[in-house]
C-alpha cells in the first residue's frame, strides 16, 4: 500500500486532474487501492476533490427524463466520475 500511496501522490503531482479510475488505469493498480490511497490523501487534506455536475438528459420524445424508459433507443449516461486535483502542485524535484 506505501507504494501505492506515493504512486499515486507522485501521478497527481504532476499537475493532473484525473478519476480514480483513471488513477487505476495509468497506474495498473485495483480500483479498492486506488481508492484507499485517495481516501489517506484526502483525510490530510492534500487533494482537492471536484464533484461533477450532473449530465443533462437527452431523449428525442422529452417524455420519460432522460431515456429512462428505453422507448427512444436513448438511454441515461452514466453520471461523470468524480476528479481528483493534488492541492500543492509543485513538481517533484
């Protein structure tokens, strides 16, 4: 998990705002780590989290909110993923 917590402070360092799992992705690590690690970064106060806002609904006959009812051939897009922002961005030396 230590390496785990640096890998994933290091990635977020350099300036990116990414998922966690993108996070996951870039760093060939389980979602459940990445997700720890996040969380001990977080409790410190190192990451500033960005809600998404929600996605607007689209569906051609307006009448269901957002395709959730399947008749158009639409259906509800997932809701966007939370993004993760290291607080102190300067680079690592």
């Amino acid at each position: 998990m230590s390496n785990a917590l640096f890998a994933v402070r290091d990635l977020l360092r350099e300036g990116a705002t990414l998922s966690r799992e993108e996070i996951a992705k870039r760093l060939s690590l389980p979602s459940s780590t990445v997700e720890a690690a996040l969380e001990h970064w977080r409790s410190r106060q190192k990451l500033q989290v960005l809600q998404p806002l929600a996605a607007a609904p689209a569906c051609s006959s307006g009448g269901c909110g957002g395709g959730a009812c399947g008749s158009c051939g639409s259906r509800k897009p997932e809701p966007p993923a939370t993004q993760y922002r290291w607080r102190d961005s300067t680079p690592i030396q």
